[in-house]
C-alpha cells in the first residue's frame, strides 16, 4: 500500500505508478490501478457512448480521495468518526462491502459499452451507506462520491438485496431453541438469571397523523408518535423488534 506522502503526490498529478505499491491484490488499488490504466488507453473518451459528451465526474480523483478520507492506514478522519457517519466500525463495513460484491456482479468494476470503467465497488457501497445512514437525497452525493442521482438510487436497491440475501438467513431470523440457552447463559453469567436481553422502546414523532388519531397516539409526548419496542442481547444483536402506539 501507497504511503500518505505517495499517495499525496499521485493526487497532485492523477498518476500512479504501478511498482509502488506492496501489495497489488488490495481491492481499493485495484480499482484506482484499473482507471489509471482506462485513462491512459482511452484519454479522448468522455461518457458512457462514444462522441456523446457528458459530465465528467473525474471517478478516479476521487475514488482515491474517498480511500484516503477512511481507508487508507492513516486516514483523514479516524475510526471515532468512521463509526459515527458510518454508524459501525470499519472493519463492518468492509466486510458488509466484500460480501455484496462477491454476491451480486453489479457491484464488481466493469467497463461499460464504451469500453470505459464505471463506479468502483467502494464509490457505491458508500453511497448506500449515506443514504441509509443520513436519510439523504440521491443527488446530494453527487459532489463527494461523483455518482449521479439514477446510479446511487440503483446501487442503494441492489445494496438492500443483496444485504437481504447474504445476511438474513443469520441475522434476520426468530431466536430458536440453542439462541435461547445461549441467551439465557449469557444473563445468568451477568448477574441476570432468566433474562434474553434488555427490552428498549424509541419514539419516533408521526408528522402526517391523521387527525382522528392523534389522542391514540399521544402519550406524555406532546405529538404523535410510533414506538419501536427492541430487545437486544449485550452484543447488540436485536432479537425481537416491533412498532407499537
């Protein structure tokens, strides 16, 4: 992997050299590598069908800036930041990003009719996670992540899917009976015998409430609102959840 002083210089010149890297398997420098390489062989091409001019997003800019900002050994932003705009660790998301790519083909850079590199995996996988994560508009990720409005709502319903796919099987389950001895010894070692799990409850505000229903679902707050009742285990795993008034 590149050095920060390396790295700094390639974005000066939007040019690396191959040989610099110690390790050429790593997924985010493959990706950068393969668009470098696109640029070189194919300099006059703009747009996804030849002579068409579009915008161009400069991918290669910054899927390296991307990188750097969270991925790289030393990042622009730290792991105390990376949890909270991500909301999980790094080392979650990255392998939440393996295994959709390795799922779904959508997700593995490829070239388009034009023969040119599209958004690398990483590109739209952060763009689901801004989404979900901060409830943000599609094309207000355009300025950071270079994806347009169309792609990002794209690759936020392939994300979704494939997350559905890969993980439900495991963690989108009802507790069986070996969840539930585990559970129950995991109380007891704490000092709770009997226990599964500590119970929680949000409310989240109803803004469009009908009218009629307002006083069913006003309680000591002063507006409408929803409940979502979890019981999660220490490790954060939720295993009962439901919306309540």
């Amino acid at each position: 992997m590149e050095s920060d002083d390396e790295f700094n210089q390639f974005v000066m010149n939007e040019v690396v050299d191959p040989s610099s890297s110690d390790d050429e398997d790593d997924p985010f420098f493959g990706a950068t590598q393969m668009i470098i390489e696109d640029s070189a062989n194919n300099p006059g091409r703009i747009g996804s069908v030849e002579g068409h001019d579009v915008l161009d997003r400069e991918r290669l800019l910054y899927h390296a800036l991307l990188y750097k900002d969270y991925f790289s050994d030393n990042p622009t932003f730290k792991a105390k930041t990376f949890r909270r705009r991500f909301r999980m660790r790094r080392h979650v998301f990255l392998r939440i990003m393996k295994a959709v790519e390795e799922h779904d083909d959508y997700f593995v850079q490829k070239r388009n009719a034009a023969g040119v590199l599209g958004l690398s995996c990483l590109q739209k996988v952060v763009a689901a996670f801004r989404m979900l994560a901060y409830g943000v508009p599609a094309n207000a990720l355009d300025e950071y992540i270079r994806i347009g409005e169309s792609t990002a709502l794209e690759a936020l319903r392939k994300f979704v899917v494939a997350v559905v796919e890969v993980f439900g099987p495991e963690y989108m389950r009802r507790p069986n009976a070996q969840d539930t001895t585990r559970l129950l010894a995991i109380g007891a070692s704490r000092g709770f015998p009997g226990m599964l799990g500590s119970i929680d409850c949000m409310h989240w505000s109803w803004k469009n409430c009908l009218a009629a229903w307002h006083e069913m679902y006003r309680g000591y707050k002063k507006e409408p609102t929803i409940i979502l009742e979890a019981v999660a285990s220490v490790d954060l795993w939720i295993w009962h959840a439901r919306v309540a008034q």
